[in-house]
C-alpha cells in the first residue's frame, strides 16, 4: 500500500507542511502588524476558492487570482495620502466574503460544500494537495529566506528604507502576495476563516519566549506544526472537526504561553510588549 493511500498519514503530512507554512509567515505578519490585515485575506479569498471549485480548477488558482487583486488593491489604497487603509480593509474583508456567500447561492445543492470553504476538511486532501503545499512551502521559503533582509529594513524602519534607496512598495506587496499564497494553501487544512488563529497564534506565542527573530521563526513553526498535530489527535479521538480543533489548540497554546511568560518567566525578565520588539543585531544585519 502506497504510504500516501491512507487518510490519516495524508492528514498528518499536511498539517506538518501547513505548520511550517504557517509559522514562518506568521512572524512576518505579527512583526508588521498585519494581523487585520490577513483577516482580510482570509475572507476576501473565500470567492476565488468558490469560484475555483465550481469552474473545476485547482482552488490555489482561484484562492491567488481574487487575493491578488486584493493585495495589490490594498498596497495602493495604503500608498494614497489621507486614506484609511483600515477602512478600505474591513470593506473588502466584508465585500469579499459576501460575494463568496453569493456564488454558493447560484449553485442549487452547492452549500452542503460550504464548511470544508470555511473551516477545512483535512481528512479529504489528495496527494495532489500535498504536492501543492510542499511546492509552496519551497516557494514561501526560499521567497522569506533571499528576502529577509530587505523585508526586515522596509518594515522596523521604512523612511529609512526608503532613504537607502529601497523600493519599499515593491517588497511590502511582495510580502503581501507572499501572506496571500499561505492563506490560500491553508484553506484545505483550516479553511478561510480559520487560518488566522494558526498563522498568528503561534507567532504570537513564539515571541513571548525570545525576541531573536531566527529563535522566533523556529518556535513559531515548532509551534504551529504542533497545534496540527494535537488538533488533529483531539479531532480524531473526541470526533470534532479538524479544523476547529486545530484553531483551538493554536489559541490555547498561545493562552498557555502568556501565562507562563506573565508569571515564570516574569521574574528573569520584563514584561513582553504587546508590539514585537525584534533584537538589535536583527536589524543590524539587515541594513547590513
């Protein structure tokens, strides 16, 4: 029997590749403030996925082509002066979300599909999902990895940026392109609504434990691929849904972290700041 025929061990393989995916984007979201922002993808994606299911296609094409727009759309509007990119973030995360709602009303028994669009259905992805995540945990990767200096300096410091030289509209929507294809390769694990929680939460987490953005990096991954793992083991032991299951072992991973960096850790160092604080030498490498 081919490893991959299993339902469990294809589960598994995608939570582990989703994990990583998830915790290497979430620092960059954390550290930028982006969290709304993802949100926003987040709904803004659930129209192309919908779309991509009933043309038939692959739901990354559809999921990246409506995130796209929404990208490039929100990287412009933050660019004008006076204009509250907040505002223009909630509209298409509601408008977004709201025209998803209107495809599945056209097609007549189309909605009983509409949970695994919302919070996932891992235990259905094929062995073409796993190659689709694992190509684009390389693309993420390799993108994060040549681009960690630029996208350090544009974000701690863009005037700065921007002084030496830095296109920083370009690096800032290649960030943004960057959160939109993780969000869309999540979809078959946590869904559109849920992939906040496992993009952010570990991240989150992870800097309450260390304020070096690589012991960040690695923790928030450590982090994410274990609340797939546990959310995954709950879903199967107590039959809830994987997907809800997940998001709820990111969130309380992430309550148990405060608490100890609150009360253990607080004796050996001061309290975490609420905006993440990357080290020194970090930054210094960056501009480097």
């Amino acid at each position: 029997m081919n490893w991959f025929d299993d339902v469990l061990h294809r589960a598994i393989a995608e939570v582990i590749l989703v994990g990583a995916l998830a915790g290497m984007i979430g620092v960059h979201v954390v550290m930028r403030r982006l969290s709304f922002f993802t949100m926003a993808l987040t709904h803004a994606t659930f129209p192309g996925v919908v779309a991509a299911s009933i043309i038939g296609v692959n739901l990354l094409v559809g999921g990246v082509a409506t995130g796209a727009v929404i990208a490039v759309g929100v990287a412009v509007l933050t660019r004008r002066r006076g204009q509250d990119a907040a505002a223009a973030t909630g509209v298409l995360l509601s408008g977004g979300f709201a025209l998803g709602a209107a495809l599945v009303a056209t097609q007549s028994g189309f909605s009983r599909d509409l949970s695994s669009f919302l919070v996932g259905s891992i235990l259905t992805v094929s062995t073409s999902d796993l190659i689709v995540t694992a190509v684009v945990l390389a693309v993420v990767a390799v993108v994060l990895l040549v681009s960690a200096r630029p996208l350090l300096f544009a974000g701690f410091d863009p005037q700065g940026a921007r002084a030496a030289g830095l296109f920083t509209t370009g690096w800032d929507l290649l960030l943004l392109l960057t959160i939109q294809l993780v969000v869309v390769a999540v979809v078959p694990a946590v869904g559109t609504i849920l992939a906040l929680s496992l993009i952010v939460a570990p991240a989150v987490a992870a800097r309450l434990w260390s304020d070096r953005l690589p012991v960040i990096t690695a923790l928030a991954v450590v982090f994410a691929i274990g609340s797939g793992m546990i959310g995954l083991y709950a879903s199967a032991r107590w039959n809830v849904a994987a997907g809800a299951s997940i998001s709820l072992t990111a969130t309380a991973l992430l309550a148990v972290s405060w608490l100890v960096a609150v009360s253990w850790l607080g004796r050996w160092r001061r309290p975490v700041a609420a905006t993440p604080v990357i080290a020194a030498d970090d930054m210094h490498r960056a501009v480097a």
